[in-house]
C-alpha cells in the first residue's frame, strides 16, 4: 500500500488540485478507526466529563449576544499580548491534559479542543483561532445530531508545517447517563495515519 504522503503527491499532480473534500474519502476509514482507538477511550475520563459539566453549569445562562462578544475577545487576543481568556482556557486542567494526549501521539494529532453545549471552548492543547465553534460542522454534525455521530473536515495543507491534516469531531457524552454534554475536534497529520 501507498505511503500517505505519496499518495497525497499522486492525488495533487494528477488532479492538479489542492488536496480537498473529494480526496477525504481516501483517509475517511484510518481516521475513524483512529478515532475509535485513540480518541474514544478517554471521552468518558472524569477529567474530560467533569470539565464540560462544569462550564455547562457557567455557560448555561450565556445570550447569544454574550457568546459572540466573548467570541470577538477570543479572536483578538490572538495576536494581543494580555490573553487573559485564552489563559483561562489554555492553563486549565483539562487543556493540560489535551496537551498530554497530542504528546503521546508523536506527530500523528496536530491539535485538539475540548468544546461545551454552546460550542464553546471548553480546553485547548493548541489556541484555536476562535472561541466559538458552535456555528461551525464540527459542533453541529456531532453535538447536535447525537452520542454516535462523527464529522471528518476535508483534508488540507497546513502551510506553517507543511503536512496534510483533518479534523475529526465526536460527540461527548455523560457516562452516567449517556447524554451528549460536549464535543472534541482532533487534528490528523493523515500523512502518519497507519495504514
């Protein structure tokens, strides 16, 4: 079988395109399968239950007005040198245990973020460029449509790193009682994805 990155190179010169949503499929079963490995099994740990439970509880009265404001902060402490809710974020427990998790991956998870039941970020291994993804696929096609759902983006260059990756989305759910209560994003290097 083809090495990913070959393939990734055959897919773009025969095609003339940059890798996207048609190519996906290709690496649509070694993602999930990844998923269901290395990702599902710790879903359900206190660490990551617990934390959504939390914010939930503090997010719950949020307007959508209160949301977007906190989302325009977010994107402007980005390239700020006060950071001050992108820290509370970022230094957090669970973030440090995301930051763990994408260690122990060697190069295969490029990042991941934990998100509530607004689509807020919940914890970050790496700073998202926004704090809201609740209007975005990977809320929506997981949060949304129930404790089984899975939603893999298309496959993209990243520029800074010069590798192809993919963001695959699961649902969170409360062991206790198997309520969806969040969601996780993971960044793919699919180029490392064992074949």
């Amino acid at each position: 079988m083809m090495h990913a990155s070959f393939r990734l190179a055959a897919i773009a010169v025969t095609t003339g395109l940059m890798i996207g949503g048609a190519q996906a499929n290709e690496f649509e079963k070694p993602i999930k399968e990844f998923a269901k490995s290395n990702v599902t099994p710790w879903l359900s740990s206190p660490e990551v239950v617990e934390a959504i439970k939390a914010q939930n509880v503090t997010s719950a009265s949020l307007t959508e007005a209160d949301i977007l404001k906190l989302d325009k902060q977010w994107r402007a402490e980005t390239s700020a040198s006060a950071k001050p809710l992108i820290q509370s974020v970022s230094g957090n427990k669970l973030s440090a245990f995301l930051v763990a998790k994408k260690k122990e991956s060697g190069d295969l998870i490029t990042e991941l973020f934990v998100m509530d039941d607004k689509g807020l970020n919940v914890a970050v291994s790496d700073t998202t460029s926004d704090y809201w993804q609740g209007d975005e696929a990977k809320w929506q096609k997981t949060f949304l449509v129930g404790p089984d759902a899975i939603h893999i983006s298309e496959v993209e260059k990243d520029e800074s790193t010069q590798t192809y990756s993919s963001q695959v989305s699961l649902p969170v759910t409360d062991p206790a009682n198997g309520k969806v209560i969040g969601a996780v994003t993971v960044g793919v290097n699919v180029e490392n994805l064992p074949q």
